[in-house]
C-alpha cells in the first residue's frame, strides 16, 4: 500500500508541477490579502462573496495593468537590447542608453513582389518560429494567469479548511508542521513585500528620474532598476549610474547631475523603506543567501526558481533546526 502511495504522489506532483508557480503565489497573495477579506466578510456576512470581491479587486488593480505593462514593454526592450549589442564600444554602450536613437523608415515603394519573396523565404522559418514561441508564451501564461486567479479565490474561501486537511493529512507532527506553514508564509510575507514593494519602490523614483532626464525606455529601465536592487550592496547603481555616465558621454552634463541625484535618492529610498516593510515582511535570510539562492533557484528551475529557490533554502534551513532540536545528539555541540 505505501509503494502504491508512493507512485500516486508522485504521479499527482508531475500533474501539478507545471502550475506550482501561479499555486505558490496564489497562496501567498491569500495570506496576504486575509486581513481584507475578512474586513470584506463584516460588511456583507458572506464569506464567498467577499472571497469573490477581493479577487476582483486583484484582477482589475493588480493582473490587469500588469499585463497591458508587459505587453507594451516588450518591443522597447526588444529595441534597447538591438542598440546595446551594436554599440561598437563602451562609450557608445553608455551613450545608446542616455541617446534617443534613429530608427530606419520602411519605404513600400522599392518593395516589388520579387524583393518581398526573398525576404519571406531568407527570415519566414526564423519568423515563424519566433511567432511560434510568443504564442506558445502567451498560452503558458494566460493558463498560468486561470490558476492563479482560481486558486486565489479557493485559498480565500476555503483556506482555513485546506490548511485543516493538510494537517491531519500531513505525515509530520502537529507542531513541526505549522513550523513549516509559518515559514512557507514568511517567505511569501518576505518576497512579497520585505523584498518586492521596496524593490519595486526603487524602481518608481528611478523610472520617474529616467523620466525626466529624457533617458530612452525609461520603463525598460525602470523594470531592470527593480531586478539589480536585488544584488547586495551595489543594486539599482548597477542601472542608474551607467545611464548617469552615459548621459554625460552624450553631452547633457544637467541631465547628468539631475539623474546622479535621483540616483542617490533611489538609494535613500532603499534605505529608508526595506527596515520599513521588513517589519510586515521579514524573511529571516542574509541578503547574500536570499540573491544566491534567486539566481540558483533559476539557473535550475528556470523563471520559477525566482520564487522556489529562497523558499527550498529558508525551508531547509528550519529543517535542519527542527532536526537539530529533535535529535541533538546527531550535531557537533557548539
């Protein structure tokens, strides 16, 4: 009986697997989004339609300027990425992210039947299968975006229920398993708001500075300020000063000081905030082992392990304390 057990959890992860990301995060979000779901249930005295609200509510203030953002973000990446890898040296590197750049005009009238057949036959199979992947993306996440938003409003409605199931189901004892769910919650708690509202706080003021000083794809960049203010110590400098540099290499020396400035405030932002936030979402990580752990986490599970990697490391480590307390003669004392 335990080896048939066995192979139908087994078989039951490997159907789950390929939505654990939107179930993670899902999960996540209904923690975080209790305290509003109950202060919903005391107005209107009903459990599932205030689940109902709430997830409403996510969709059309959250997942929906979400998506539009992506969307409209991706040919200006597209076009930064094309000019950065042409730039013959540094200095234009520094001077393709501070400089608006020229772009070719189309002229239908040397386009002739001919001329357009060779141009079908030398980029159509590298065309279609750039068409095929965009689609095959889009798929993914239009699914990934049902089962998230199905099982925000399941965690909600019936979250005190599943947790209830999981627990008497749970081969572990009752203690040790809420040791695991409350770490399995303080890593959302964490990433969610510890690490992403101030990450995303840094990328505001920067987005607005890039603004301002007139920087091409100011969003482009403002969503590469959030990613490097991950990395220890140097974070969003890693974007802001190379366009502060290329500014001046372009001959905006005021651009320059002006974006040097709101560069220092992305940095007091930063420091300013992440105690702040830290306070409703502590994640009991050293900075270093949280960003190995998000690089290691996709260099093996792909975009996904963004997520998984800091919770398999904060997991193991409460693992191995509650190892450590149930057997004490199994570790070096010290």
């Amino acid at each position: 009986m335990r080896v048939l057990v066995v192979v139908l959890s087994l078989v039951a992860a490997l159907a789950l697997i390929p939505f654990w990301v939107p179930l993670v995060v899902a999960a996540w979000a209904a923690v975080l989004a209790a305290p509003l779901h109950r202060f919903v249930v005391k107005r209107i005295h009903r459990r599932k339609g205030a689940a109902a609200v709430v997830t409403v509510l996510l969709v059309v203030a959250f997942l929906t300027p979400l998506l539009i953002v992506t969307l409209s973000l991706s040919a200006s990446a597209v076009e930064l990425g094309r000019r950065l890898l042409q730039s013959g040296s540094g200095t234009d590197a520094l001077r393709a992210l501070a400089a608006n750049g020229e772009r070719g005009s189309f002229d239908f009238h040397h386009l002739d039947v001919q001329n357009a057949l060779g141009l079908a036959r030398q980029h159509g199979a590298s065309a279609l299968g750039i068409a095929k992947t965009l689609f095959g993306a889009a798929t993914a996440m239009g699914l990934g975006g049902v089962v998230f938003v199905s099982a925000f409003y399941t965690f909600l409605f019936e979250g005190s229920r599943l947790h209830e199931w999981l627990l008497i189901h749970s081969p572990l004892p009752r203690g040790q398993f809420h040791r695991i769910a409350s770490v399995f919650s303080e890593v959302g708690r964490g990433l969610l708001i510890g690490v992403g509202l101030t990450a995303a706080l840094q990328g505001a003021v920067a987005t607005v500075g890039y603004l301002v000083c007139g920087v091409p794809q100011p969003l482009v960049l403002g969503l590469v300020t959030i990613f490097a203010s991950l990395i220890p110590s140097v974070g969003s400098a890693l974007v802001w000063a190379p366009v502060t540099a290329g500014l001046f290499v372009a001959g905006r020396p005021g651009a320059a000081v002006a974006m040097l400035v709101i560069g220092c405030g992305v940095s007091v932002v930063d420091n300013l905030m992440r105690p702040l936030l830290t306070k409703y979402g502590q994640l009991r990580m050293h900075g270093l082992l949280l960003f190995v752990s998000m690089l290691g986490g996709i260099a093996v599970f792909g975009a996904g392990g963004l997520l998984l990697g800091p919770l398999a490391v904060r997991l193991t480590i409460e693992g191995l304390a509650m190892l450590r307390q149930a057997q004490p003669e199994s570790f070096p004392a010290g």
